[in-house]
C-alpha cells in the first residue's frame, strides 16, 4: 500500500519537471538561432530524463516501495504547490523569449524554482531504489550548462553571473542538506535485531544481514577482516605464529 505523502510529494516534483520540458521546448520554439534552438531543445531533453526518473520513483511509490523520507511532508507538498503556482505565473507572462536575454532570465528563473531541497533529497535517498540512476550527478552540469551558454552569447551582466554563481551554491547546499539527512534516516530510531544471528529486519519485513542493511542505505561498503579476539578463538594456531 503506498505512502499518500510521499506519493504526492513524488507527484508534484513531476508535474513541476513537466513543466520545465515544457518551457524549454517553448524556448526552442520561440528563438530564431539554430544554435540555441538546439541548446534548449537539449535542456528539454535532460528534463525529459528528469521526468523517466519521477515516473519510476511514483510507480514504486504507489506499490508502497518508498519510505516516508520527511519528518514534515505536508510542509514539503504546500512548499512545492507554490512552486508550481511560480511556474505556472512565468508561462502565463506571454513576453517574448526571441530577446536572448530575455529567454535566459526565464531559464534561470526556472532552474531557481526547481532547487527546492526535496529534489535533491529524493534524487540521493532514493538512488538505491532506482538502481543507481539518479539525476543529482547530471544535476551540475545541466546548470553549468546554462551558464556557459550564456558566456557563449557574451550576455555580459553582472546578474547573471550572480545567478549563476548561487545557483550552484544552492545546489551545492541542497545536496550537502541531502546526505546530511540520509545519514540521519539511516542512524537514528530503533532498529530490530535478531538477538542471535544478528540480522536486522528492514522497512518491508525482510531481515537481512548488517553489512547489506546498512549499504542499502549508505554509501558505505564493507571489507572484512579479523579483530583479535575472534582470531585467537577460531585460529589459534596463526595467533601462536605472531
């Protein structure tokens, strides 16, 4: 049975990547250089990778296969229904985006509004679930690829610059924010454990062994060795040798 909140969360973070393909294959349409009618029919593309990535994520959702990740997730879903209101306000302004500065202050007033922390927490908590294919490492260079863009067409103001010096700032942070709360997730609580085998059962029910609890959850990868106590005891004989 799936988790309502996080479903919606998912949901929301969906529509809002629609949106931005959207956006871009309007920038696309809208400019009158083969060049960057090319670049933001790319951008369009990577948000359309975005998009696979969110169906997936919402599928093992509705099969109740992702965890409630948030502590406040109504404040998540009414801090993301705003960001689609501030998209949804963009598209309806109608200006021309044939101004190429023009079309990149909308993108970079896009990117902004898409850097809300729930995506990168999703694309970094998540990763185990969707095989290792998250967006957050292709997630810098979407935005650098904005950037150098516009240093291609010698846009010039300090402005954007500015944007785009916080834009990886923020993403940056988010990220950082991300991993910070996955390790919580993954320490804090009580944690079942057989008082035997030691084998710990996971949010599904399934118990399985500590080093394959904890990597699912982690980037942390195990190498086994022998602490001395356990080799004096199962092999005496190497511990006579030393």
């Amino acid at each position: 049975m799936s988790n309502t909140k996080i479903t919606e969360i998912i949901e929301i973070c969906l529509q809002l990547e629609t949106k931005a393909e959207f956006s871009y294959q309007l920038l696309s349409e809208s400019t009158q250089s083969e060049e960057l009618m090319k670049f933001w029919q790319s951008m369009a593309h990577q948000e359309a990778n975005h998009i696979n990535y969110w169906q997936k994520v919402l599928a093992l959702s509705e099969k109740g296969n992702i965890p409630e990740i948030f502590d406040y997730p109504d404040k998540i879903i009414s801090q993301l229904n705003d960001l689609k209101k501030q998209v949804a306000a963009l598209l309806d302004k109608n200006e021309s985006y044939q101004d190429i500065a023009a079309s990149f202050l909308f993108a970079y007033k896009l990117e902004f509004i898409l850097m809300h922390p729930a995506f990168a927490a999703l694309f970094i908590l998540l990763r185990k679930e969707t095989g290792n294919k998250s967006p957050v490492d292709a997630y810098h260079a979407h935005i650098n690829g904005l950037i150098d863009m516009l240093h291609q067409h010698q846009i010039e103001k300090p402005e954007f610059e500015l944007i785009g010096d916080l834009m990886n700032q923020l993403w940056e942070r988010n990220t950082d924010l991300a991993n910070e709360l996955a390790e919580i997730k993954m320490l804090r609580g009580l944690v079942p454990i057989c008082m035997h085998c030691k084998k710990m059962r996971d949010d599904k029910g399934y118990w399985n062994r500590l080093e394959k609890y904890i990597e699912d959850r982690s980037d942390v990868t195990f190498s086994h060795g022998i602490c001395p106590d356990c080799l004096e005891k199962y092999y005496p004989e190497l511990k006579e040798k030393e």
